[in-house]
C-alpha cells in the first residue's frame, strides 16, 4: 500500500536566464496504490506542468509545497532516484537519444530500478514478451532510443518501460494524444495491466474523455490555473465531455 | 527541446568577409621553401608552436627510434626503399614546414603494396611504438587497380614525430585506413596524409586521436579522375592540456567526384583545445561534384576550447551537392533527464550518451575487436575524466 501526496505544490517554468513564470499555484492531490486519477483540463493550464515538476525536469523549479511517497519527500532526491523509489513519468514527447540502443538502456534502467542486474537471458525473454504484449516489433530494440519513433510508437515505448519499471505510481503525460484508436486500445491494455499486476497508483494526464473508455478512472480532477479547481467521479467527465472546459477557463481568468 | 544541443544550425554567411583561398596554399618537397612559421599563418595559428619541440624551427638531429610490426597477409609487398624512389614522390606534396621537413629528412621510407584485383581477406596491421628523440618517416600505401585493403595503424609510445603517410588508391580500388593516435601524453605527432584516388576508387579514412600532448593531422585528398569517393571520420577525445589538431583539404579538381568529411570530438579538462578545419575546394570547369562536411564537439567540462572552422571554396556553378556544419556544445541536459527518470545514475547516464554520440562513428571501424578497443579506450578516458 503506497501513498502519494502532493501538497500545497507551487512551481515554475524557466525561460530563460532571468525570466521565469509561475505555472502551478498549489496544487494538493493523494493518491493510494490502485487507484486512478484523472486529470483533466483545457490547454496551457499546468497539467504537464505537473508531471515535469514531480520528475525533476531541469526547465521547471518547485518554489513552495511537497510531494511524498509513503512519507518520503520525493523532491529531495536526484532525478533518477525518485525513479528509483517507484515514481514513473510517461512523458508526452518522449525524448530520442541518439546511438543509445533502446535494449541497453532499458537494461541499464531496470538494472537500477530493480537494485540488480536481471539475467542476460531472463531478461530478453522478459523484454520480448513486454514488447509482443504492446505490439512493438522486435526490431525496435536495436534502435537508438526514440530515435526516429514516430508518435506512436514513441507512447508504446514509454508504456513498454512502465510495464517493465513496475512502477508504485505512475504520471501518464497525454500519453492518449496523436493514438490511433487501435494504438490507443493496445496502450490501455498496457496500463491496465501494470494497474492489476502491481496496484499501480495513476494520474493520468488527459485533455479528453477517450482514454477513460479504456483505463477506468476511480476520480476525475479538474485543473485549471495551475491548481485543481475540481474534483468528482467518473461522471465528472462525462460532465466536461459535454460542456467542455469554459466554465474553468472563464473561472481562472 | 528534444534536439541535442550539438545538432548543426543552419546558418547565413555574411558577404563582408572574404575568406583566404586555400587554392594559395602551395606545398613542396623542401622545407627551405617555407619559411620559419611564426603562428600567426592561417596555418599555423592555431597551433602553439612551442609544443611543436622545435620541428617548425629543426636545427637538431633525428635520433629517434621506432619500432614497427607490419602484420599483412598474402597479397602485400611490404619494402624499405630509400629516398631515391620515384614512387615517393607521385602522391602530392607536403603543405607546410613541418611536413615538408619531414620528407626532406626522412631516411628510409617504408612502402606497402596490395598487388592488382586482390582482396585482402583480413586486415593488415602496422604497430607502431615510437621509443623516444626526433624523427621523420615517410609511408606510402599503394593499392593496385581494383584491390581492396583495410590497413590499421596503431601508434603508441613518446617521442616528437612528423612524417607523410602517401595513399595512393588506383583504379577502382578499395581502400580503408583506420589511423589510430594512442601516444603517451607528451609525445608530438605532426603528419599529413595524401591521398590520390583514381577513377572510381575508393578511400575512406578513420582516424581515432586520443593520446599526445600534441597531434597535428592533415589528410588532404586530390581526385586524379572521374567516379573517385573519399570518405573522411575522424573520433577525438582531447583531455587536459592535450592539443589535437585535424586539417582535412579536399580538392575536387576534377567532374564527378565525391566527397565526405564527418569529424566528431568531446574535450574535457582544463586547456584541453580541440582545432577542426575543413577546407573543400571544387575547382573551376568542374561539374557533378558532391561533397558534404561536418564537425561536432562535445565540450564536457567549461575550460574546454574548441576552434572549428568548415571552409568551402567553390568556383563552378555546376555542383551536385556542397553542404558544411559545424557544431560545439555540452551534453544535453534534457537527453540525461529522460535517461535519469528511468532510474540511470547520472554518471552512468553521461557515460551512455557520450558512448552514443560516438557510436555510429566508431561502427564505421569495419573490424569488431578494433571497435571493442578503440570504445574501451574511449570510455576509460571517460572515466579518468569524471
């Protein structure tokens, strides 16, 4: 049972030497393991803020507030150690590295998130099934990471690592944007299987309701303005599907 | 945001400045016909001349000693001639002092021939250790028409060299040369490559510098017909204090020829200097020619220099293709964000990307154990950085 608390969370974009802006403006959120959340809201309004933020991302800086996992300030660690403690970022545009195989750095990864080096042999059979699962062809993993990719297969890829990384919670970034509806069953499929397998604690990033069809929300936020302006059930975005972000937009303005 | 920092820009040139022509740039057998350079030559001003432990200036004696194991498997002449073989003077000339010096001193030259339409089925070797003092050498690498050889040189050891490596790539031949500058770190290394390619040959050039206090390389390439490639990589790692210099000169004097330069460095450590020029010249009356450059340095730490300069002359209208790009910056921190929020230290991290950005150049090595050896030495320069 894990629990994952953001509290009172203010935070910047840089932009450049001197500029910066404040995007999140206090945002509280819990989330326990197996549950999901969705959040949802209009463009520009701080969701992948959000996500960035929790990470670690160089572009962003925390000015105020907390987020814990099981007690634990996430933002004390260095990067890859929030990864470490079971913190997961599916990035919206994930990023390509070039000439870094994508089979060595998921190796690397896991080796660190799981404190040991997995066996050779285990491992590939492990990642082989991982990949047949999201439909990702086998040649992918000579590839240089996200190098190439394109939307889509990029998204497959992050929920391949997700799968794999068996995070306790996991930041989907508008991992639903620019799927196919084929991609994005495969994709949910995946999600709920980390879901099952491990009680994945979720948010879930989303401008629109579709992806809820697939991955079951047990909450649904609103956020606008950089804070979440309201919280409610399924049904709320059923709510927003049919009356759009206006109400929210207006109110933040 | 995703791009890496070092990826080429495009760029506009300004009309105010009126570039030196390298087709000024004379060469000769005689070190009396260049003058003392005193670094402030286009040539030279890159180079500190001090380091160069007097071979700009050479007033002693050449007391050095090299001990050289030709591994080459049946197919290869290998001879010693003496100064007075006509063949050393067939592959053009030395460009500046020091190389001109180097061909007016050598004593004996050492001469590899791969005999007419044979492939060489492994590799030939040429261990070089160089044990000390001043000296000069003259190589030459002679394909035959329509041969196809990949030669190795491997350089280690200390002493002040300078020499001229002639390659002389007959018709259709195929040529690979991986060159690889593994001094101790106060060794000095100032030698030019002349490569003539014949109608449709081939050369293709990768040279690795990781060692020397001071290397100074200049591969110049002349076509001497139709259908001639030259390919040219190059893979630096300059560390503290080092001084590695390349100086690549293609001249398309002729129609229908090829050309590709492709250097890549990462610098780390106080003073270490980085100098890439990339001198192209497609000559007049020439069509059909088709030639790209480009040169990216990684600089890992922030008392690093860089001096990258891509030069292209052009003097026809008729061009196939004529592109340059050069780029110098850091790691990027948004390539060790994504690999760190997968849970990769950040050192290991570094180590990844860097390997990375090396990769697809080092696997143009066309030999597996050099490729293992040559990323091995990369990485242990690596960590002796970090």
């Amino acid at each position: 049972m894990t629990k994952f608390e953001i509290r009172g969370l203010r935070a910047d974009v840089l932009i450049g030497e001197d500029e910066r802006q404040e995007i999140l403006k206090g945002v509280d959120l819990t989330v326990n393991s197996g549950e999901t959340h969705a959040i949802m809201g209009p463009n520009g309004s701080g969701k992948s803020t959000l996500a960035y933020a929790i990470a670690g991302h160089p572009r962003y800086e925390i000015t105020e507030g907390e987020v814990l996992i099981d007690g634990e300030n996430v933002l004390d660690m260095e990067v890859d150690e929030r990864a470490r403690a079971g913190v997961f970022l599916a990035m919206q545009y994930p990023v390509e590295v070039p000439g870094v195989s994508m089979s060595n750095f998921l190796r690397s990864s896991v080796t660190a998130v799981r404190g040991e080096a997995p066996k050779l042999r285990q491992f590939s059979k492990e990642l082989q099934g991982a990949m047949k699962n999201l439909s990702i062809d086998s040649g992918f993993a000579a590839r240089g990471v996200n190098e190439g990719f394109s939307g889509g297969e990029k998204k497959r890829h992050e929920i391949l690592q997700l799968e794999l990384l068996k995070p306790k919670v996991a930041i989907l970034d508008e991992t639903d944007s620019g799927l196919d509806v084929d991609a994005l069953k495969i994709v949910s499929e995946g999600i709920n299987r980390s879901k099952e397998t491990h009680q994945m604690g979720t948010m879930l990033i989303t401008h629109y309701t579709r992806i809820l069809n697939h991955v079951k929300p047990d909450f649904v936020h609103v956020f606008a303005g950089g804070r979440i302006a309201e919280s409610g059930g399924p049904d709320l975005a059923d709510t927003l599907e049919s009356e759009g972000y206006e109400r929210f937009v207006k109110a933040g303005a | 945001m995703t791009s890496p920092s070092t990826e080429p820009k495009a760029h506009s040139h300004g009309l105010g400045e009126i570039p030196f022509s390298k087709l000024a740039t004379h060469g000769s057998f005689d070190v009396n016909d260049f003058p003392v350079p005193n670094g402030r030559e286009e040539e030279w001003r890159f180079t500190p001349l001090r380091r160069l432990k007097g071979l700009h200036d050479f007033k002693g004696e050449a007391d050095g000693v090299d001990r050289l194991d030709v591994d080459a498997p049946e197919g290869v002449t290998v001879e010693k001639v003496g100064r007075d073989d006509e063949r050393l003077r067939t592959a053009g000339l030395p460009a500046d002092r020091v190389t001109a010096q180097a061909h007016s001193a050598f004593e004996e030259a050492t001469v590899l021939t791969v005999a007419k339409g044979t492939a060489l089925e492994r590799p030939v070797t040429i261990e070089r250790q160089a044990q000390g003092g001043t000296r000069f050498d003259q190589y030459l690498i002679e394909l035959e028409p329509m041969a196809e050889a990949v030669v190795v040189l491997k350089q280690t050891g200390t002493g002040v060299r300078a020499g001229n490596l002639d390659l002389h790539v007959g018709e259709g031949a195929r040529l690979t040369l991986v060159s690889v500058q593994d001094w101790e770190q106060d060794a000095v290394d100032v030698t030019q490559h002349n490569a003539q390619v014949e109608k449709d040959g081939t050369f293709k050039s990768i040279v690795v510098t990781l060692g020397g206090d001071l290397v100074r390389l200049s591969p110049k390439v002349a076509y001497k017909d139709r259908g001639a490639n030259a390919e040219l990589h190059g893979l630096y790692f300059t560390g503290d204090g080092q001084h590695h210099e390349h100086r690549s000169l293609i001249d398309h004097n002729l129609s229908s020829t090829r050309s590709r330069v492709e250097y890549k460095g990462a610098l780390s450590g106080k003073d270490a200097h980085a100098v890439w020029i990339g001198d192209v010249i497609i000559g007049e009356g020439t069509s059909g020619t088709d030639s790209y450059e480009l040169n990216r340095n990684l600089q890992l730490t922030d008392d690093t220099r860089v001096d990258s300069v891509p030069n292209l002359e052009i003097f026809t209208g008729e061009v196939e293709g004529a592109g340059h790009a050069s780029a110098s910056g850091r790691l990027d921190d948004i390539h060790l964000f994504y690999l760190r929020s997968r849970g990769i230290p950040e050192e290991e991290a570094r180590r990844l990307v860097i390997r990375g950005y090396f990769l697809e150049l080092i696997n143009r090595i066309p030999i597996e154990e050099l490729r293992d050896e040559i990323m091995g030495k990369v990485e242990q320069k690596l960590a002796s950085h970090e």
